[in-house]
C-alpha cells in the first residue's frame, strides 16, 4: 500500500544471532559473510538516497556511496542517478566533521536535525553538507523529514542503514515499508550492544510494530530474510512513537553532552 507523499523506505542491517548489530563498543566489524556487503550495495542501488545516523557514519568508515562502477551502471539502467543522495540524521547535530562521508564529493550530503543544534554547530554543518534541513523543537519529526525529502529532493525511495536509534525512530514512526536481514551464527552479548531497533520500546506486545516474512535464504553460514510491513497497526502505536522519540531525543543530547 502506497503512502502519497512519502518514499518507500526499506532497511537493511546485519544481525548476530542473539540480535545485536555491533559490539558495546559500538565500533563496527564486518562479521556476516562477503555476500552481506554485495546485498547492500545490491540494494543503494535501488536507492534515490541512503540514510544513516550520525553515530554509524562517525564510527564507521563508510561514504553511504553507491559502490563500484558495475553499481552505477545499475543504477543508471533503472533510470536512478549515476550516485544517491546521502543522508546523515543528528537531532544535535552532533557530527564529527573528519568523518569519511566528507571527503568523497560523489553526490550532496544532506544533515536532518532539530532546533537542539547550537549556531556555530549549525553553521558548521552548512559548510560540510550541501544542505542542512531543521524538522522538529527538541526531537525529529520524521514524517514531516521524510515528506521533504520527497518534496525537495525527489527521494521516491529511501535505504536506512542505522544505527539501532534511527532504526527504532522509524518503526516508532510506522515509516518502514521493507526489512532487509543479515542473520550471522555470532553471539555479542552485552546488555549495552545496540540491537536492530533501540530506545525505550513496547510496553506490551499489542504495541509492537508487526512485519511479514516475505522471503528467507541461506548463503553460506548466514540467513538472508526480507520482511514487509503489515498494513494495520496494534492499538497502542501513538503511546510507543511518543516514548521512542522522546528516547532518540534524549540519547541523542546526552551524546552531544559527552562529546
């Protein structure tokens, strides 16, 4: 079912068994198979743009680019552009300006962010991205972000890739229309590992966002799913986006403190 106004927004991510995305030291290793990195470049290129938080692109060393050229020839036969757009999300606009995504100038770079940002931040932000669009007081309003993406940029399709406090954010907002997942046979552990879908979550089951398996594969060691979203949702939504924004909020602001 089609949402006017609003891009399709499908999500990959790679996941341990136990369910973590990365270790507790939030620093990012590769641990699925090769074929995970050929399925998410498979998949940026089905992508107008490619979004994620500002922790992932600060941690990682990632451009959130399309990938080699046999990925753009492929994206040029769908009639997408040559390079996506890139998306970094910091409700403080807490960015570390040496970040990889910087110093590759393939394609604009647009900052989402709240009116949390300090001025000089603000200003910073403005000379590193090609744009810097405020949505929201104190936390995101991401349908009203992901309306002007749509509008402004022409973003039809949207690809998440984290981390676990976007990820959350989104499903909160009922936003998320496909899931993509790389389950590998590894334990994390650790109660500080972030997880798919991070933040305060459901108080009951009624409350938690629904999904539908659409297919399921195997590729070496590591299972390759891809879920749907169902098209109702539980009574008891409104509660959880309340309480998971208010989360994304708060975690983002005590990471700005720290830095």
């Amino acid at each position: 079912m089609k949402r006017p106004g609003l891009p399709f927004v499908f999500l990959n991510a790679a996941l341990t068994a136990d369910g973590k995305i990365a270790p507790a030291s939030r620093h990012f290793e590769p641990f699925a198979g090769p074929r995970d990195r050929q399925h998410m470049l498979e998949l940026r290129a089905r992508a107008d743009a490619v979004m994620a938080g500002a922790r992932t692109v600060d941690l990682d060393s990632v451009n959130l680019g399309p990938g080699p050229a046999r990925f753009r020839r492929l994206r040029r036969q769908r009639g997408l552009a040559e390079n996506n757009l890139r998306i970094i999300v910091s409700g403080a606009g807490t960015i570390d300006p040496e970040a990889e995504i910087f110093r590759h100038h393939m394609s604009p770079i647009i900052v989402i962010t709240t009116e949390r940002v300090s001025k000089p931040k603000l200003r910073r932000l403005q000379g590193l991205a090609d744009e810097v669009k405020v949505v929201g007081r104190t936390e995101i309003d991401f349908t009203a972000a992901l309306r002007w993406l749509r509008a402004k940029w022409k973003v039809k399709s949207l690809l998440c890739e984290g981390g676990g406090e976007l990820n959350g954010a989104l499903f909160a907002a009922g936003l998320v229309d496909e899931v993509h997942l790389t389950i590998s046979p590894v334990i994390f552990g650790g109660r500080a590992a972030p997880t798919l879908a991070d933040g305060l979550g459901v108080k009951k089951l009624e409350e938690a966002a629904r999904l539908r398996l659409v297919s399921m594969s195997r590729q070496g060691a590591d299972l390759y799913l891809i879920y749907g979203r169902n098209r109702r949702r539980k009574a008891g939504t409104s509660h959880f986006l309340s309480n998971a924004r208010q989360v994304y909020s708060d975690r983002l602001n005590n990471m700005s403190e720290s830095n």
